[in-house]
C-alpha cells in the first residue's frame, strides 16, 4: 500500500511513497502528513474469524492487509513485544464499569501509558529499517508526557537510531518527568523546554521541516524521522486495538457481532481517536466516535462549531496532561479524508497563519456524522474518580474525561468502549 499527503504534492516529492519511506521520513509537501491512498475493508468476515484469535494475531493479520513493505520477521519481532505486557495472553483486557460502560485498559505496558500500545512495536520497525539500509536515524519526539517515556524505551540502546525529547518544563506529572531525566541510555537526550506541548511539538516540525538543518544532519550521516502520531507508523498500531476492543464486546457476550457501539477516546493530538476512525472505515461497527477532552477544549469547539481558534487561547494546565494541547495533529488527516487535499492545505494553512478556521455548515455536518465532543473540567473529573471508585473501579484522570463524553454525547443505549490511556499511578 502507498501513502499520499495531507495537502497534496509540491512536484519535488514523489507522488506516492512506500510505508517504511513514510515513517522514515514523515513530512510531507506543503508541512503536511502521509495518509494511506486507501485503506482496506475488513468486513464482517473478518472480524467473524478473529472472534477467537489473539492481540497477536489480530495485529499480524491487520498488519498483513495493509500489505506494508516491512518484512515478516521484523513484524514478528515487533509484535512480540506485547508478551511483555502485563497479561502476555491480552495487552489491552476490557473491564465493565457501567452498565453500558466498557473501559479498555491500555496502559498495561512497560510505561504505564497507552503510546506502549504503538511505541513499542513501532521501536522494532524504525531502528531494524535504519539498520537494514546501514543509516543512521535522529529521532525527535515532542511529548505532553507519555510520549516522551515510551519512546524513550523502545528505543533505548537500539542500534542505529538516536533520541531527542523535548517535554515542557513544568507541564507534566512529577512521574512523567522522572520516567525521562531518569533514563541514562547513551543515544537518548531529554530536553525540558520553557513552554507547552504546543511549543515543543511546533519545534519538531520546523526542525523535521528545515532544509538547513537536515543538510547539516546530512553531513554527519544522520536522518530525521519522529516518534509523535505524525508518524503514520504508530497509527497504524493504533487501530488494532480499537478492533480488539470491539471483539473483547463480543466474547464478553455483551453485543452479537455486527451490533454497532460507541468508541469514547480521552483525545490530544488525536492519534488515538484517528485510529478508531479508520478501523471503522475499515469496517468496525462504530455508531460514533465520542472525542473527550479536557479545559482545553479546542475539538470540542471544532465539533461543535466547526470552528478551529486558536486567536485567543492558550494552554490551560490541568490534571489530565497528556491532553494539555491544542494544535491536534492528527485532526488534519481527518480533514484530508473528509474535504481533500485542495481544502486541507487551505485549511490548514489559515491555521498556521490565521490561527483560524471556519469550516463551511456541510463540512460540519460531514464531521458529525462520525464524531460527538465535550469537555471535562478537573472538578468533573475528580467526581467522576470518586464514583467509578465507590463503585470499584480506579482509574486516572485522562480516562475520566470519557465519562463525562459518555453521558453527553450519546443519542442510543449502545454499548460504549472508552479507553483508559495512562494508569491512575502516574498522576
Ligand atoms: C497521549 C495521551 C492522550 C491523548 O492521545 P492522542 O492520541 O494524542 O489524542 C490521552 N491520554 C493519555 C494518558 C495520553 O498519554
């Protein structure tokens, strides 16, 4: 399968680019991001013959129907890390908590985090590429703090490949931080930046982007490529589970397969929620994806006024971290699927100038056909934390933000999975 790009071709890339040249080098003509050229329908046999089939082999199989251009053995090896999960059997259980409430847990890997769900495998594939083509690798990642420790760990001693890590000073949990500063592997480096997420995930693109800087690299023998979700490469880790999730349902005996069901994502740069976007175009039965965020509420006000702005605002600090972002990546790559390449550039290149967009009523509409938002305020939060915990179920703050969506957004009594993205101990 090839990937195109999000705002269309400068006439100096190549039109169509492999898999492993995307994750190589994820930028794309115009500042924008590599997309699949289509992607493929899983159907209802499908998810009929992995009723039974395990993480592993779901993944392998949904790997395989991409037809990506990594080879077997490294795939295997990649996939083989979630045996090091908590339950080698199941990387991600889902709990029931309400009665239409499933929580899937996805945090049961090495960080404590849900970017182990695509980190990890997604540290085989790049540091195995860069050695099988004898290059060497600059791998940037900016992190709101989860990013930052997975990748820090997956890539940790591998060869032919170096991290830089840049997290806002101040702007994570005490756990996240130390989870970085504390690693003392010799090709990683962490940056702690005066300023937000926003900031240090600007300077990553810039830096991805900058024709000086890579020529300098250049002359060191050295390639940039980056560990956030502009990477395609840990997108596609991340629609796996929202399949897996769906087939947790159903041998839960909680739906019959084919019955449609809510995913309600606690969303940032909205990898997470993008992955679920294109399992269902893929063939998931999905009535909507609930977008959950906290104060900074910038999806929320997209989905519901279909209005992008970012004139007046400015990151708010809160108890959910991870989501404390407002330029939201991956909301482009929804856009290319929805309006185009034509419209994506115009839109998004008002963003970067303007700080600003407005999309027309009909895009709106597009947009809500698929997706329902709201925000949860800190003190929500907690109250939600409190009532999950009488009732037996502890969870983090993050996840919290998808009890508030799931009793907002939905319009039907169907069965809802929402994620938990980060264990209760970090924060
Ligand atoms: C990264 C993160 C999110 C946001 O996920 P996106 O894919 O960026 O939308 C939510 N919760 C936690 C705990 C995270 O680490």
């Amino acid at each position: 399968m090839n990937f195109i790009e999000t705002r269309g071709n400068d006439g100096e890339r190549p039109l169509a680019v492999s898999f492993s040249t995307a994750i190589l080098g994820p930028m794309a003509s115009f500042g924008g991001i590599y997309v699949p050229e289509s992607l493929p329908d899983l159907g209802q046999e499908f998810l009929k013959s992995h009723v039974d089939a395990s993480y592993k082999t779901l993944a392998r199989d949904v790997l395989a129907a991409f037809e990506i251009d990594i080879e077997q053995d490294v795939i295997e090896e990649a996939l083989n890390l979630y045996d090091h999960f908590d339950d080698s059997t199941n990387p991600a259980p889902l709990i029931k908590v309400l009665d239409d409430l499933y929580v899937s847990e996805l945090y049961h890997g090495p960080t404590r985090a849900f970017k182990d769900m695509a980190l990890q495998p997604f540290g085989i594939l790049l540091s195995s590429l860069a050695q099988k083509r004898n290059e060497n690798y600059l791998i940037l990642a900016a992190t709101s703090g989860d990013t930052g420790p997975a990748a820090l760990e997956t890539f940790k001693n591998r060869k032919n490949v170096q991290v830089a890590c840049l997290y806002p000073d101040g702007g994570t949990s005490d756990v996240q931080r130390l989870q970085m500063v504390t690693e003392d592997a010799p090709n990683l480096k962490v940056i702690g930046i005066h300023g937000d997420f926003d900031d240090a995930q600007n300077a990553l693109k810039l830096l991805l982007s900058s024709d000086s800087f890579n020529a300098k690299l250049k002359e060191k023998h050295i390639s940039l490529s980056a560990a956030n979700s502009v990477n395609f490469g840990r997108i596609i880790f991340q629609l796996i589970y929202h399949i897996h999730s769906y087939l947790e349902l159903v041998r839960q005996s909680a739906i019959e397969l084919g019955e449609k069901i809510y995913l309600d994502v606690p969303s940032g740069n909205f990898g997470n929620a993008l992955g679920g976007y294109y399992a269902m175009k893929m063939g998931l039965p999905v009535e909507k994806i609930l977008i959950a965020s906290n104060k900074n509420n910038v999806l929320t006000e997209l989905i519901n006024n279909g209005q992008y702005d970012l004139r007046e605002a400015s990151v708010v600090a809160t108890t959910s971290p991870a989501m404390d972002i407002l330029k939201s990546s991956n909301v482009e790559r929804i856009l290319y699927d929805l309006y185009g390449s034509d419209r994506t550039k115009v839109l998004m290149q008002q963003l970067d100038n303007e700080k600003y967009y407005q999309l027309t009523n009909k895009e709106l509409a597009q947009l809500q056909a698929t997706f329902s938002a709201d925000y949860c305020e800190d003190n929500e939060g907690k109250s939600y934390i409190k009532q999950a915990f009488a009732n037996g179920y502890l969870m983090d703050p993050h996840t919290a933000t998808c009890f508030k969506a799931y009793d907002s957004c939905r319009s039907k009594p169907l069965k809802t999975v929402a994620y938990s993205t980060a264990e209760w101990t970090k924060f």
